[in-house]
C-alpha cells in the first residue's frame, strides 16, 4: 500500500484540498511553491498511463477544476503540471503555481511550512472560486 492510499485511507494525515467518490487533492507535504498540490486517482495505479480511458479523462477532470482554485488563491502567472511519478509508485498530478519555468524544476530545494501556513493555503484554494 502506497503512502497516497494510506492518505486516502485516513491513516495519514494530509491538507485535503478537494475530494470526490474518486478522487484526492492535497498540498504536497515538500513543496516546490506555497499551494503545490498534488492530484490523485483513490484507486492504486501505479502509472498514469494505466488507468483506463474513462478514469484518465475523469482524473485530469478534476484537476483541472483544482488547478483553476489553485491560480485564483495563490498569486502566480500560471499554475503548472507535471506528471513525474518516480517518488511514489501511486499516479498522481503535480501542481504547482509558477512565476518561472525554474519553479517546476524537482532538483530545487523544497519549502518548509509551519502547520498555521498549510492550514492557511488550504483554506485559500478551498475558498476560491
């Protein structure tokens, strides 16, 4: 069982962003910007790819709808996506809002943020509209 299922689970705590019968949004835990969130199928697939049709469109669906709240509550020029899939064995959507092309860049240093900072990010995705 992968650490995103334990998430899924509730046996791991996570800042929820948004969440279907399908579904999870969370801030990643190591963020590459302030509102990084990272977009999951609840069912364990390891590869993007080998999710059936339905699933896929239905996955990028809802991040679409994430990434939209996410680049109306962080202020940033676009609101980027990457698929990498090399940390954990669970397809999962990185979102992160850009100022730069630097932002998206994995080898950066990670940002640290108090238990109040991811509270407040959360909260100001899941206002937005």
């Amino acid at each position: 069982m992968t650490i995103f299922s334990k998430i899924v689970n509730g046996e791991i705590p996570a800042y929820k962003i948004a969440e279907d019968e399908h579904h999870l949004a969370f801030l990643d835990i190591l963020p590459l910007a302030k509102g990084h969130t990272l977009v999951i199928p609840k069912k364990e697939v390891d590869l993007i790819f080998d999710l059936d049709s339905e699933e896929f469109k239905n996955l990028w669906a809802f991040a679409q709808q994430v990434g939209k709240k996410i680049g109306n509550a962080i202020p940033c020029k676009r609101v980027g996506v990457a698929v990498v899939g090399l940390e954990v064995p669970h397809a999962h959507i990185h979102l992160v809002p850009l100022n730069g092309i630097e932002d998206l860049n994995f080898q950066n240093e990670r940002l640290k943020f108090t238990e109040e900072e991811y509270k407040e990010v959360q909260q100001a995705i899941i206002n937005a509209e």
